[in-house]
C-alpha cells in the first residue's frame, strides 16, 4: 500500500477532528526526527497508522488482543490505551507495515516503555504535543522538545502520571517503567 492509499484507508477508520490531529502528529513527528536525528519517512509512517484503531468500538478492540493475544494486561486498565497495540496488530497485518521500528512505535504511543527507541520517544512527544493539543502543560512541553526530546518525553509522562493520579486512575505499568528507564538514562548521561 502506498503512502496516498494508506492515508485514505486510514482516514476512513476515524472522524474528521482525528484526521486532524494525525496530520499534526505526522508534522510534529517529521520535524521532531530532523530536529533529533531519526528517521523522518519513519516517522510520518508511525504517525500515519498510530490512531488508526482509536475509534473502534471496545468490544472489537478487545475481541482483537483475545484473539490475536496481544498484550492482554492492557485490559485491565484504561479502555484509551487498548487501540495502541490492536493500531500496531492492524498495521502489520492489514496494512502490511513490517518495520518493527514502525510497529513498536505505534504500539506504544500510549503507554511508553523502558527503553524506548529514538523513533517510539519522537511518536509518543509528537502525539502529545501536536499543535491541535491545548490542555495545562502542553506548551512548557512544547518549549522542551525544541531542544531536549528525552526531557519533553519525562515531562510528558510525569504530567500524565499526574493527571491519572488526580482523576484515581491505575497507571498502566508500562508508563511508570518508561518514566523510570528515561530518568535512569538521563542521570547516566
């Protein structure tokens, strides 16, 4: 599939305001590689697919990681972190994206990770800070990834570890390890 289709094929699976917001992470994701040395066709490509199953309905997704035993534990926690590896499963397998960089990007564009590689931390900054994104934070966000990905990365998360608290959410695992792991990369620097 190229680029022209999977844009349309995707733009079916979600309404018009999401549209727009992938465009802003795709722009937000091109500029934050050439800014940080990744991969810019990467990038857009993750953006590209990253919400494609966001707006499924619940029982679909969750049918999708039973079935295709996707990361099961993230059915335990919040319902807007389940279209983060059934996007992943859809790109591979529907679209035919096979770049594992790609993939893992989308996987986890929600959640984070330890470990995060350069594409998965540009993925996860450009959904968070798009230029459609207006909520408290967001600009000091903003400001950081102009001169420090892995910084507006561990900001990003420690205000959405935050904001989680304050509404009595369970924190999904995976965010407090990528807050851990970013903190521990950044002290060994």
């Amino acid at each position: 599939m190229d680029r022209l289709q999977l844009i349309n094929t995707v733009k079916q699976e979600m309404p018009q305001r999401r549209w727009l917001h992938t465009e802003g992470v795709m722009q937000t994701a091109i500029e934050l590689a050439r800014r940080f040395g990744g991969d810019p066709e990467k990038a857009e490509l993750a953006a590209i697919v990253h919400d494609t199953a966001k707006y499924w309905a619940v029982d679909r997704m969750e049918r999708m990681i039973r079935e295709n035993n996707l990361d099961i534990q993230v059915l335990q926690y919040e319902k807007e972190l389940w279209h983060a590896p059934v996007g992943a499963w859809v790109a591979e397998h529907v679209y035919g994206i096979t770049d594992s960089e790609v993939l893992n990007a989308v996987r986890y564009h929600t959640s984070g990770r330890a470990g995060m590689s350069l594409l998965e931390k540009i993925v996860w900054v450009a959904d968070y800070i798009e230029p459609g994104r207006s909520f408290p934070g967001v600009e000091q966000v903003r400001a950081i990834s102009e001169t420090d990905l892995d910084g507006a990365l561990l900001s990003g998360l420690m205000r959405t570890i935050d904001f989680l608290k304050e509404k009595g959410k369970q924190i999904y695992p995976l965010t407090l390890e990528a807050r851990d792991s970013l903190q521990q990369e950044i002290l060994e620097r």
